[in-house]
C-alpha cells in the first residue's frame, strides 16, 4: 500500500515540473506585456530583468504555500488516503487544463484554477463521504469546506476585477494630466515627482509587503520597517525623487525606462511571490502529508490530516529550485511569448485590426458611457474641459509599424507600478490574488482613463475584455468540475486509474507538444503580407513586389489544391485548401484597412502613389475572391456527395490547371527578381489563356446538350471555367498597373522623404 503513496509523491513531482512550465508559459505575459508594449528597452533587457525578479520572489513565496495546505478544504476533516487523492486531482486537472488553454491561445488564471481545482476535488471526496456515512447528509458538506477562508479568496479574485480596473483608469488618468503625451518637454521636476511616488510605492510593497515572508529576511530589519512604515515611504519618496532629478537634470536619463525596469522586476517578484503556489503548492502540501502519515504507522484510511493545519516553512532549496525551472521556462518557451498580443493590442493607443467582434453587451456599455461622460462634460467648467483635452492630444509621429510601441512610457510606468502595488498588498495578506486578472484589468483601465478606447474601437475592445472575462468564468467552472471528476475516478479505481490518467495526461501533453511545434513552424516558414510603407509610386512598386509574389505563390496553391482535392474526391484537402484561402483573405483585407495609415505618411508630390497602391489591392482581392468561390464550391460538391467530375472533364481542369501553373510560376519569379520587364511577355500570351479557357466552355456547353446527366455536376464545372476566366482577369489588370506604372530610371522614394521621385 505504501509503495502505491510513493508513486503518487513521484508523479506529483514530475506534475509540479511540467506545471510550472505550462503555468509560466501562461503567465509570463502577465509582467512582461508593459515592458514588451512600450518597446522601451530591448526584449533581451526585459527578459533578464524578469528572471531576476522571479527568482526573488520564488524565495519570498513561503507563506502562501498555506493556501494550499488549508486554504480551501478543513484538514482534520479527510484521512491521508483522501487527502493525497485530492492533490492528486489537482494536479493532473491542472496541468491539462492550462495546457488546452494555452493551446487555444486563450488567456486563463493560474490562480483561479488551483482555487476551484481544490474547491472541486475536496467538494467530490467530501460528498464520497457523506454518502457512506448514513449519520451525515449534505449540509454537513460545510464542515470539510473551509467556508470562511474560501469565500474571501473567491471574493478577492473577483473584486480584484473591479479594483485592479478603476484603480489603474484613475492613476493612469491623474498621470496624463499632469505629464501629457509630451512627458519629455516637461519640466524636469514633474518627471522627478512621478518617479519618486511610482519607485517609492513599488519599494515599500515589495520590501515590506513581498518581501517579509523570506525566509533570508533579517528580523530587526523586518519589526523596524513593520513598525515605522510612514518613515520608511517619507523618506523613499525624497531619496527617490531627489535621485531622479538628478540624474535626469545632470546625467540625461531616461528615467521613465528605469521606472519601467524597476516596475518589471517588481511585477516578476509579486507574481513569483504570489503564484508558486499554484504550481508546487499541492505537491509540497501532499510531500508533507506523506511525512507526517509515514512516520505514525496507522492505516491511511484512518490517519486523520490535522498535521496540515500547522503552518511549516517551505524548505529554501525546493523555492530555488522552482524558481531556476521558472526562469529556463521564461527563456526557452515558445508558448511564454504566444499570448501577450490579446492584452498589447487590446490596450494599444493606436487603431489596429481588432480581434473581437461587438456584441449586444458591449454596444449597449459603450452606448451608456459616451452618455455619462456628456453628462460629466456639462457639468464641468468648459476652462477644465479645454485644458485637459490639450494634456491628451498625442504628437505625430511617423515610424515604422514593426517599431511603433502599442502605448508610450507613462502607461507602460502606471500598468507596472498599480499591478505590482496591488498583487503585493494581496500576498502580504496571504490571498492567492489572480495576477491574470490584476494585470490585464489594470492594463483595460489605464487604456480607458488615455482615451485609447476611442469611438473607432471601443466598441471592439470593451467585447474583447468581455470575453477574456468570461473565459476566467469558464475556466473556473470546468477547474471545479473536471477536478471533481477525476477525484471521483482516482477514489474508486485506485492504483490502475492512476496509471491510466498519469498515461493520458503525458499522451496529452506530448500532442499538444508536438503540436504547437507544428503550428510554429507553419506560421514561421508562411509567408505574411507586408504592409506598404513607401513614400512614392516607384517604392511602392518595389515593396509591394514581395506581397504580389507571395499572393500568386499560394493562390498556385490553392487553385491546384482545389482541382487536385475535386478529382480524386479528397474532402480533407478541400477543407484544408478553404482555411488557406481564408487567411489569405484577411491578409488582404488587413491591408486594406492600413490604407488610412498609408495615405497620412505619403509626401505631397506623391500621392498618386496612393492611386497605385489601392487598385492593387483591388486587383489582390479579386483574384482572392475568384480563388475563395473556386475552393468553397469545391469543397462544397464533394461535401454533399454529389456525382462525381466525369474523366473528360478532370483531364481538362488538369490541363488548365496545368498552363495557369506555368504563368503562375513565370509571374512569381518576375516579382521575386524584380524583373518587371519580364511582366510584358507574360502580357503578350494573355490571349492564349483566355482561348484555352474559352475552349474549355464550348466543350462543356456540347457536352450538355449531348450527354451530360446531373445538373450539379454541369454547374460546377461552368462555375469552375467562368470563375478562372475572373481569376485570369484579375492577374492581367494587375499586371498591366505594374507594367504601366514601372519606370527603371526613378529610384524608389524612401520613407523619411529622402530621394524623392522626380
């Protein structure tokens, strides 16, 4: 029987492992999105600031290991045998939870899974017992709960939702009025105010507040600064802002970036110091229990748990070593890096594609909002209202997309400063805080207060934090209710059905592994569509050289894909070839809506470089839309199970698609090589083409009046022929507008204006 305990500690171990590394690959956006967003210093910077911070706070994390100890669920109330299958529940919920999650790409809480996970599992175990005991009913469930503690940790979490949002959106917008977006052409004290009240509020929480439950902590040091805490912040405030006036009056620093890698490492220490617990917590909890069940010689069925009650100090090592499995996870994880654009782009200053849709909720949000601000705005002299909107008008600047930042350094500062605040004043008070919920929510309202929500895409982002939120709803209920299942199921199968699941659950982690690898390396070797950024016609001739290219590469692809997939009947491929054509779409329609941006950084004599660039991506989406009803009405046929293509006519699409190949091919190599001269000889074939085509359509229209027999059959193909002719349209006024509009002797106009067309 013992020997069955020992596998569980074994497997517990490796799970610990393997959650510590999905559970940073999920929160690693949480204190690194600010930095990331604001581009104000380099990834490399950021990401090694970070990893000092994390491995600090995994050493102050000590003290909320109780959480999982007896936060939730009443020891004294499960004997050892049921304790260890509630952890083991846990663990293996958890880990293929926040793995699917993290391969949906959906953002989810750490925190609020092993809340839920332990509320779930003890829930299930608890009610096993009831039903055994004919002396108890379902009201006794209370005792095994730790009702007063759970519903406090619930409510935080949940409250942390509307503090985190409305403390953020008030400093956030108390900051922008006192610095605006021009922050540099203030005077110097202003930025040194600023620094020494966001470094001193990061300071104190993190010494005092993070700090005080490491175990490395001296204890004078900790009862002076505990017992003086007004003179500790009087005095950081002065030393603080004294420093930054100096250095920024004297030295020229950038002290808004200091603020903001102060702020990361604070961030890393707060989410170490709160969130190791959701990883190693129940491991270590059941390590414990084993320790302490061992060492009594009773029955596990009759060893009552009331040793977890008592508090125990973590040993130091067991942090340092999470900590360090942290820190490779936070450099080396592909997935760590793969959910920070929901959160950037949601808070992003500058219009963007959004990727959320509006819904009824978040119209009717919006709708009340612009009400309740004309309200406000009546009421307040219209001197305030003047001077206040001249403090959020943001300047022009013209750049780059790759190297646009999605906000500027002050948001980035507050995002840090009120997220760090926040999660430190909640682990001091040994609550398992969300920092999913804290960072995200601080970063929705700093993007309200500077006006980042404007009519163009409130309506998108309040949908997108509407959703995300409902995901944390969601991921709390299925953590409660898949935890409860596999207590159920480890309770009564015992040894084997831990095997089976422990199998299952590294098969699952295996395939996801493999393949979110796969999807990687799909989206790293496709091709993506380049936005124009050019001044003049001739540069965006040359730039847009590549995106022509690629479009005619696979749009190859997808026309022989869908031929292909038509004749030998493959429904496989046909659904495959329509999500292909799709993302070409919306590649295109992305950059159709960056004509706005395109046109603003065009110089005067070169507007028509304008004229240019919009009936090519005309063109682009014609030959997109020709392609999107060729795959569709393929896939759709084979899908309905109608009769097969007759052989003559597969011979036929074949042959077509066999003389579009060769121009394909000659039209790609002539963008690739930038060889636009080459474009003249495809032009003089054209007409070759079009009579294929066209020769293609008689032979059909006598096969239909001679020996055709199924209707659909007879509509497809003409819907196949008269939709390449549209395709082969589309391709020959594309290039005829390249061809016309090439001049070799004109060197292509660069973005800053410099060698401009003659």
């Amino acid at each position: 029987m013992e020997n069955l305990y020992v596998y569980m500690l074994a497997a517990l171990a490796f799970l610990a492992v393997a959650d510590l590394v999905v559970g940073v690959s999920n929160d690693a956006v949480n204190f690194l999105n600010s930095a990331i967003g604001s581009k104000a210093v380099s990834f490399k910077t950021i990401m090694i600031v970070a990893s000092i911070g994390v491995a600090v706070g995994a050493l102050t994390s000590s003290g909320m290991m109780e959480v999982a100890r007896k936060g939730i669920f009443n020891p004294g109330e499960f004997m050892f045998n049921e304790i260890m299958v509630i952890f083991m529940a846990v663990m293996l919920t958890d880990i293929l939870l926040l793995d699917f999650f993290n391969t949906l790409g959906l953002p989810t809480s750490t925190t609020v899974s092993i809340v839920f996970e332990l509320l779930g599992a003890s829930v299930a175990v608890a009610l096993i017992k009831i039903y055994a005991d004919n002396s108890q009913s379902i009201i006794d469930l209370g005792n095994y709960i730790n009702n007063e503690k759970a519903i406090e940790i619930i409510l935080g979490i949940l409250l942390s939702v509307v503090v985190a949002f409305t403390i953020g959106a008030i400093i956030q917008y108390v900051s922008r009025l006192l610095l605006s977006f021009k922050f540099e052409e203030k005077p110097v004290w202003y930025s040194a105010v600023f620094s020494g009240f966001a470094l001193s509020s990061i300071m104190y929480f993190i010494i005092i507040k993070g700090l005080k439950n490491a175990t490395f902590m001296d204890e004078a040091i900790l009862e002076f600064l505990n017992d003086h805490p007004v003179y500790f912040v009087e005095a950081s405030f002065l030393v603080f802002t004294l420093f930054s006036f100096l250095a920024v009056k004297f030295l020229n620093a950038k002290i808004y970036t200091i603020i903001i890698i102060v702020g990361t490492f604070a961030l890393a220490v707060a989410f170490a110091g709160n969130d190791l617990v959701n990883f190693i917590g129940v491991p270590i909890a059941a390590y414990n229990s084993y320790e302490a069940w061992s060492g009594s010689g009773a029955e596990p069925t009759n060893y009552v748990m009331s040793a977890l009650g008592e508090p125990v100090q973590t040993e130091p090592y067991l942090l340092l070593i999470a900590g360090l499995i942290m820190v490779l996870t936070l450099w080396f994880s592909s997935k760590a890096r793969a959910v920070v654009k929901t959160s950037v782009d949601l808070s992003r200053q500058d219009e963007v594609k959004e990727r959320f849709e509006p819904n009824y909720l978040s119209r009717n949000i919006v709708r009340l909002t612009i009400g309740l601000n004309d309200s406000i705005n009546k009421i307040l002299p219209n001197s305030y209202i003047t001077w206040s909107e001249k403090q959020f008008i943001k300047p022009k600047v013209v750049v780059k997309e790759q190297d646009k930042p999605a906000f500027d350094l002050v948001r980035a500062a507050v995002n840090l400063m009120v997220a760090s605040v926040l999660i430190s004043i909640a682990t001091s008070m040994k609550l398992p805080l969300s920092t999913t919920y804290v960072t995200f929510m601080v970063a929705m309202g700093t993007s309200l207060a500077d006006k980042a929500w404007g009519t163009e895409s409130a309506v998108y982002r309040v949908a997108g934090v509407l959703n995300v939120i409902g995901g944390w709803f969601f991921t709390a209920f299925s953590a409660f209710l898949a935890a409860a299942i596999m207590a159920f199921i480890l309770y009564y199968g015992g040894g084997y059905a831990l095997a089976g699941l422990l199998v299952l659950a590294i098969a699952l982690l295996i395939r996801s592994y493999l393949s979110h690898r796969k999807s990687s390396k799909i989206m790293r070797e496709e091709d993506q569509l380049e936005k124009a950024e050019s001044s003049s016609t001739q540069g965006v001739i040359h730039e847009s050289a590549s995106n022509i290219a690629n479009v005619i590469k696979r749009g190859n692809r997808i026309y022989t894909s869908a031929i292909n997939g038509l004749a030998v009947q493959d429904l496989k491929l046909l659904k495959k070839n329509r999500r292909q054509i799709d993302k070409l779409s919306t590649e295109i329609d992305d950059l159709k809506d960056n004509i706005f941006y395109f046109i603003r950084n065009l110089d005067e004599p070169s507007v028509a470089a304008s004229n240019f660039y919009i009936n090519i991506l005309g063109h682009l989406q014609d030959i997109t839309q020709s392609l999107d009803y060729i795959s569709k009405a393929s896939h759709k046929h084979i899908n309905n199970n109608h009769k097969k293509l007759k052989f003559s006519q597969v011979k036929e699409l074949k042959d077509l698609d066999s003389k579009l190949e060769t121009l394909f091919a000659t039209t790609q190599s002539a963008f690739e090589s930038r060889s636009f001269e080459q474009i003249g000889a495809v032009l003089e074939d054209k007409n070759e083409v079009f009579d294929l085509v066209k020769d293609k359509i008689q032979k059909q229209v006598e096969r239909t009046r001679n020996e055709e027999s199924s209707p659909k059959n007879t509509t497809l193909y003409f819907s196949l022929l008269l939709e390449t002719k549209d395709l082969l349209t589309a391709i020959m006024n594309l290039l005829e507008e390249y061809y016309h509009s090439h001049d070799s002797s004109v060197e292509p106009a660069k973005l800053n204006g410099t060698d401009q067309e003659e």
